[in-house]
C-alpha cells in the first residue's frame, strides 16, 4: 500500500518544531505500524537524510516505550493496543496518517516523536512503592488476600505507564496513571499501611511536575492500551479525600 | 598469564554450602557501608533488585539503564511465571527436588551449588514480592495459587495472568524508587554503558553516553555490577526488546573478563512465523497452547505448495494427508514435547518443503479438535487472550483456521563467566541475571529467568559482594584516574570513527544480514562446515560495516542511528565468539544441537530403548565443563579455558522423551 505521512520533527528539546512531509510507498499490509516507520526510515537513511526518531523498545504491546499521537489519538485508532501493536491492515491505501509525540507540558519532546517521561517516574518515587526491605518479608501466605480483591489490584497493576492518558486529556491530567498504582496498593493488606501518605504523595508529586486536573471526560480510559477503568480515579479522589481530612484532624 | 578460573564453592554438604558461606562472607559495618559505592548497569529483575537491596544495606549506588525508565527492562515481557520450591500445592515439592529439575533441564551442564542456592533462595523470592505488593493469582481461599511448567511434575510455578514479568519487574522497579526517593540511588535512565574501565586488574568504573545530549562521562566506583540481559539479538530477529544487546558483557570481555558458554542459546517453538524482510522482531505464543492444539504440516510438498500460495485453505486438507509429526514421533509427550525437540523438528518439516507460511518457514497449531471436543467457550476461557493477540498480529482468527507458527530465539544460557559469588574472573566485575552463565547450563527451564534475575538481584549479590568490598580502600579510585582519561579518549574515538565512515549501508541491513547468517549457520542445528562458513563470513561482513556503514547525523545530540551501530559493531565480532563455541563443543545438549552428535540406530542407547535415533548426545566425558573464553584480538581465536564440572549429588542420565 501507498501512503502520506504527516510528521513531527523537532531536532531537540529547545527547537522549533514543524511538519514534514514524507511517502511511505510499497508498504506490507502485515507490516505494523512501526516496521512501516522503518522502511520509511530505510529510505530517508538512503537519500541521505535524518530518520525519524520515535521511541519503541519491546515490540510486543508491554514495555510503554512506544508513544505515537497518530491521527490525533494516542496509539491510534485501535482500541486497547499500543501504536507497537498497530498493523497497516487497519489503512487504507492512499491515506494520508499524521504522527505526532504525545503532547503534554510536563511530557517535553527531545527529538521529533521522542519525549520525555521522567516525570511518571518521579511521581512513582514520591509513594507509588510499598516500604519492605529486602529480607523483612513474612512467609507469602501468612495474609490471605481475598481473590476477587487480588484480582481488582492486578486490574489496576497492568498499567503500562505510556502516556497515553495525559496525552489524550485536554488537561493533560495524569490521575488515571497514578490512581491505577494508588489502587493496586491501597487495595491489597500490604499496602494499606501507607495508603494516606501514598495517595497525598503521589498526588503533590503530580502537581509540582505541571499535570492538569481530571474534569471527568474519561478520554484516558477510551485510549488506555490496558484499559484501566476511569474508576481508579474515583478510588483514588476518595482516598485523597479521606487522607486529606484525617491530616486536617490531626 | 594463563586464566585462573576458581569457582570458590564452598565446602561441605550441598545443602548447608550457602547457609555457611553465608556465615564465613566478610561483612562490612553499617557505618562504613556508606562510604562504598556500586555502579548496577541494568535495571531488569537482577540489576533493579540488585541497585535497591544494595541501597537498602547502605551502599551508595549508581543505576544505569538505556530505557527511558527503569520500569520498561526486558524482564517485562516474561509471560508464565516464577518456579519456586514452596510446596504449597502439597505435591511433593521440595528445594531438593527443584534442585534436580534444574539440573537435568539444564542438560547437566551447569555447577551443582549455584544452582541448589537458587533453589534455596526460590522460597525468600516469593514472601519478598508478595510483601511489595506483586498482585499473584490466588485462590478463592485467598491463599496464593500455582500453575504447572514444562520440565516438572509438580505445581510450583507462580503467576499473574500472563504478564507475570511485568508484575514482579513492577516490584523490583518500586523498590528502586523508594531507594531512589531516599537518595541512595542515583538513577541514571537513556544512558548507555560504552566501556567497562579496570584499574590495576579491577573493575573499577564505566564509561557512558547520554543518549540523550550526547556526552560521554566516566564514573568511578568500588565495583561494578552488570545486569545487562542476553545477546539474542545476535540473530537480528528475537522475542528480545529492540534495544538488547551485548555490548556491556562484550566491552568488559574485551577488557578481561571471561566469557563462557556462548553456544547455549534457547529456541523457543511456539512463536508467530516471519512474514516478510521488513519484519523487526518476532513475538512468543505461549506455550501452554500446546496443551490443546495440534502440530502438523502437510504429508506431501506438494499440498504444502498449494497452501502457501492461498490456492488450498488449510481445514479443507483431507485428515490423511496430515502429519502431526510430534506425535508420530514421540507418541508419549506428542505436542508437549520439550522446546529444543519441537523446534528442530519444525525446522526439519521446512526443510523438507513441507512448512506452510508464504515464505515456508511455518507449521500450523490447529485447535479444530480442541474445539470439537470441548467446545468453543471453554478454549476461549483458556487461551482467550493470546487468541486475541495472534488476531491482533496476524489479522487471521486462530478459532476458524489454525495459527501459524515457527521457532524463534527466546532466551540465552551463556554469559560472563562467574564464581560462586556472582564475580567474574577480573576482580570487582559482578554480573547478574541473564547476563551471567551460571544457573541454567545448557537448556533453561520454563519459569526460571524471574527465578533467577530475582535470586541473584535481591539475595546473592547483596550477601557475596562484600566479599570483594571488605578488601578495598572505599574511594580509592576516582574518576581523575589516568585509566579513566584513557578509556574515556578510547570510546570518543570509536564513536567518532563510527560517525565519520559515511558510507552507504543502514545500520539495519548489516544487523540483518548477520542475523540471517547467524541463525542460520548457529541457530537450531549446527554442523563443523556450517560453523566453519559462518567464521569466514562473519569478518567480511564485520569489515564492510567498518568502510559502508551510514550514520546520519552527530554524537552531540539523540541519535539512534549511532546507538544501534555501536550495538551492531559488537555484535559483529560477538559472534565469532559464538560460533567458535559452538565449534568446539563436539556434543550435543540443550540448547545446542551439532548434526554430527545424535544418536543413531548403531548406539546402545537406541537398542535397549532408552533413546531415539535424532536425538541429541550428548559427550560427558569430554566436555563436562564449562568453556570460558578470553578476547585475543578482533578476528583472533579466542583463547579457551576449561572449568570442569564435578557431579556430587546427581546422576548424569539421557534426557528422554519417547
């Protein structure tokens, strides 16, 4: 199949960005949507220009290193499939497909399609971990954890932490992604100990790194590649809440 | 100098050699522990457990990762589970027998105490990610659940659904950033290890790139810890990450550290078949689909042709013109016969004309029956997920024609070489996890990688590397070291060099074409002429990369054209290495099949029955050992030594599967 592709090129952090135009002719329709980008690059590489730069590392749909606003929609227009996962079956020939970074203020774009998402990182360290050294651990089985509340914790656990929730909100809002990890642990005994503390933590820590609100539009869950229900958000308002007015009592 | 390779396991019974070991390591008191730093490259299972634990005890550590963040390390994509002897199920498990499924797994090619450690530890492994908040499958009582893996007659294996290295990477990730909120991890993400820098005979420091700006630094450090993962990229096309690669492990064998084992690499059977030369990477079908679906390929090339042009669909194939070969071959295990078995006889079908992708290079796994008999609802409850997946890459629906699939490169058993307490032979040197040659020998078992990245992250390295610490002055060497300026002005040159070629060729098409040779002169049969043509082919292709390969673009700013040719150049003279190695190893076992050593009707073995003809044969006389290999040279033989493997505590037996 024959294509357009409308894409980003930024050279680094600090530049101004552009659109630039380039054919992807001759493409596989078994080929996913970032081997087209290869032959693409193949191409760019062999006339002598710089190839497009976009982050990818597992290929299989698990690492979140992939991060493509295509068409406007992070992942692109698949439901609950990362853009790694995408395959050119799902074109047209003859279609013209914009690619850009996923856009967020606190997300800065390093080079072309390449952003950076340290700032996921840092909210992870201000609470998004259970306090157990190594060694100190009691036998596994010593706490029995009801199954269906194992079950809503792993839910929530399989977040990827790609993005694509703040790039698709219009407030760049990261709370599906730190309330998917206040609920993995605040659901399970072991993380109950910390659980005021994590969900103010992590929730300060989301502030300071320039995130928006949650105006309850639910774009991040129709994007999630994991599809990690929008009713994290509400565990988690409720126990910031909770930790919010207990703090305010003591 | 000749290489002195001294394993140091300790003495005694096999069951109390750690917990002794334990108690004669060195220690070092917590007051002074802050005064030792630890640079950990790698933050996967081994290296992420590894940085927090370190931290957690009081060291100061550097993590390094290429990633954008350690949480996206190629532990993540382990889908089945971790083996650990609790004996939950009450099954008869113990830390004894974990120990001998191990071993004969591993084709009894590995060392007997590191891996009974490795069962020992099992049990720690699971209280200390049940603690972290690992949400594993459970029963309806609340308890944790197991499931069953090849290799095993017991239920030891732990899981969460089929993303259970996602899971268990979660953790040890979490752990990291608590030690890094606490500030005794500095976190180093998109920064790539170019060189390793050893000082008066120690590893004292790294040298990296910000792959990011561009800068190459040095740092400095008490001792190294590499958890860097496998070289499965070699073969270009893997179930690895895009970004694997070998260039850690292979800068510091190139600076002394021994490499052992290269051959044992591990062909997984069940993947999703090659679809065209543009392909990337190749994904893994799990292999608990081979519970309920059937391996066949047509009985005659000339069906085979038909299919492969779309002129026949394969349902209507007549059922007498089927060959479930598995089953016809070893009618005891059929289907669920081991990886390294499946997958060389799908080769032999394709071989033989008879394999059923458009390129040939594919053999169905058809679940018709499995439909039949139990219905459509009940194989959706069992395999619902990756059924959806296949579709996704596929765009073929497995519940109406059968999957399609090939054996694709899975895992590597070989590594730098180490002793019992996870150092290699240049002193300060540990290396972790896949990285390491230690636990698997010739063949891994499903579920042990977590076991192992896990073990040797939270608790081996942690206790044994003050063994090497206690020794040395805390600072001692600093980066104004002259070696440091050296190595530093050594691998600036490398990558000025690389950007100035300005040839002709994509990084990509030289990885490819090393691939394809790899694969197929190394890859699931090996012979003496084929191994011989790939070490003549390999230089050439090594030095056209030197004169033709094109790098748009600078050192000073994101360039991944560059990070790949870095990647590409080592493997270009890694699998040299690799192939010299599987030269060498005049046998057969696991991972490593040489067509000159199988059994045939003239062996005793065939006659009374206790084997085949085809299968593997192993030579215990002359090659129980471990080959340690030390860089002579690029385009050099490198020079072998031979650490002998001494079996105390099991029986060397055939591995069967009629």
């Amino acid at each position: 199949m024959n294509l357009t592709l409308k894409v980003w090129r930024q050279e680094t952090r600090d530049s101004k960005g552009r659109i630039e135009v380039f054919p992807a002719k001759d493409i596989p329709s078994e080929a996913s949507f970032l081997e087209m980008l290869d032959i693409v690059n193949e191409r760019i590489i062999a006339e002598g220009g710089a190839p497009i730069h976009f982050d990818h590392d597992c290929r299989e749909g698990i690492c979140g290193m992939c991060s493509l606003t295509i068409n406007g929609i992070p992942h692109g227009p698949e439901s609950a499939t990362t853009a790694c996962q995408l395959h050119m079956r799902h074109f047209r020939d003859g279609d013209t497909i914009w690619i850009e970074p996923f856009r967020a203020r606190a997300f800065p774009v390093l080079r072309d399609l390449v952003v950076d998402r340290t700032a996921f990182d840092r909210i992870i360290e201000a609470g998004g971990f259970i306090s157990v050294r190594t060694g100190a651990a009691p036998d596994a089985n010593t706490t029995p954890v009801p199954k269906e509340e194992a079950d809503r914790a792993f839910d929530s656990a399989t977040c990827i932490g790609c993005g694509a929730c703040v790039a698709a909100c219009k407030n760049s809002s990261a709370m599906l992604f730190v309330s998917a990890k206040v609920s993995h642990l605040n659901n399970l005994p072991q993380g109950r100990p910390e659980k005021n503390r994590r969900a103010l933590r992590m929730v300060q820590a989301m502030d300071e790194e320039g995130f928006g609100n949650c105006s309850n539009l639910y774009e991040c869950e129709a994007v999630c590649p994991k599809s990690i229900p929008a009713d994290n958000i509400a565990r988690l308002n409720r126990d910031y809440a909770l930790a919010a007015a207990r703090n305010a009592l003591t | 100098m000749p290489l002195s390779l001294h394993s140091a396991v300790p003495s005694g019974p096999i069951d109390q050699k750690w917990t002794r070991h334990k108690m004669d390591s060195r220690l070092i008191n917590p007051v002074n522990k802050r005064k030792y730093s630890v640079i950990v490259v790698g933050s996967g299972l081994a290296g992420g457990a590894a940085a927090a634990t370190l931290s957690e005890l009081g060291y100061r550590v550097k993590c390094f990762c290429y990633q954008d963040s350690p949480r996206r390390a190629h532990s993540i994509a382990a889908q089945g589970g971790i083996n650990a002897a609790k004996n939950y199920q009450n099954d008869g498990d113990s830390v004894s027998r974990l120990f001998y499924d191990t071993m004969k797994g591993g084709d009894f090619r590995s060392r007997e105490a590191n891996v009974h450690r490795l069962a020992e530890v099992s049990l720690n492994i699971i209280d200390q990610c049940v603690a972290q908040g690992v949400p594993f499958a459970r029963e309806y009582g609340g308890l944790l659940d197991n499931r069953s893996f090849g290799g095993t007659q017991v239920k030891r294996t732990f899981y969460a659904r089929g993303q259970t290295g996602q899971q268990l990477l979660l953790g040890s990730y979490q752990a990291l950033s608590k030690e890094i909120s606490r500030g005794g991890v500095e976190m180093f993400s998109r920064t790539e290890m170019l060189d390793l820098v050893v000082v008066d005979g120690h590893a004292k420091g790294i040298i990296v790139r910000d792959m990011v700006s561009g800068k190459i630094s040095a740092h400095a450090a008490d001792a190294v810890v590499l958890a860097t993962g496998g070289y499965g990229n070699v073969f270009y096309l893997s179930t690895n990450a895009k970004g694997c690669n070998v260039m850690a492990a292979y800068r510091a064998h190139k600076r002394g550290a021994a490499f052992a084992n290269p051959c044992y690499t591990q062909i997984h059977p069940t993947c999703i078949p090659v679809s065209g030369d543009y392909q990337s990477k190749l994904t893994l079908m799990s292999e608990s689909l081979r519970n309920d679906g059937r391996i066949w390929v047509p009985g005659s090339i000339s069906i085979a042709e038909k299919i492969r042009c779309g002129d026949l669909r394969p349902g209507d194939v007549q059922e007498e013109d089927r060959d479930y070969y598995l089953e016809r071959k070893y009618p005891s295990f059929g289907n669920l016969s081991p990886r390294d078995i499946a997958s060389r006889s799908a080769k032999e079908v394709c071989d033989e004309g008879r394999g059923v992708a458009p390129t040939g290079l594919g053999v169905f796994l058809d679940f018709r029956d499995a439909i039949q008999r139990d219905g459509h609802d009940s194989i959706s409850a069992r395999y619902g997920n990756l059924f959806e997946m296949y579709e996704k890459i596929k765009g073929e629906d497995p519940y109406l024609t059968p999957m399609q699939i090939f054996p694709a490169v899975h895992y590597t058993m070989g590594g730098l070489w180490v002793d019992y307490n996870l150092m290699s032979n240049l002193p300060g040197l540990h290396v972790a996890g896949e990285a390491n040659f230690s636990d698997h020998g010739a063949n891994r078992l499903g579920a042990s990688a977590l076991m192992q990245g896990l073990a040797d992250g939270y608790f081996v390295l942690p206790s044994t590397i003050a063994n090497y610490l206690a020794d040395q002055q805390p600072g001692a060497v600093t980066e104004s070291h002259p070696e440091f300026k050296h190595c530093l002005e050594e691998v600036t040159g490398r990558v000025d060099t690389l950007l100035e070629i300005r040839g002709k060729r994509s990084v990509d098409s030289f990885h490819r074409e090393l691939g394809l040779l790899i694969w197929d002169k190394c890859g699931m049969a090996r012979s003496r002429d084929g191994l011989e043509n790939a070490l003549e082919r390999i230089p050439e292709i090594r030095d056209e990369f030197w004169s033709n390969v094109r790098i748009p673009g600078s050192g000073e700013q994101l360039n991944q054209e560059l990070e790949k040719a870095g990647r590409v150049a080592d493997f270009l003279e890694f699998a040299e290495l690799l192939c010299h190695d599987a030269l060498d190893r005049e046998e057969s076992c696991g991972g490593h099949f040489r067509v000159e050593h199988q059994f045939t009707e003239d062996d005793a073995e065939v006659r009374d029955r206790r084997t085949q003809p085809g299968e593997a044969k192993r030579n215990d006389q002359e090659f129980c050992h471990v080959s340690a290999w030390e860089f002579a040279g690029v385009g050099t033989r490198p020079k072998l030594t031979r650490e002998p493997l001494e079996f105390e505590n099991v029986e060397l037996t055939i591995r069967s599967y009629k």
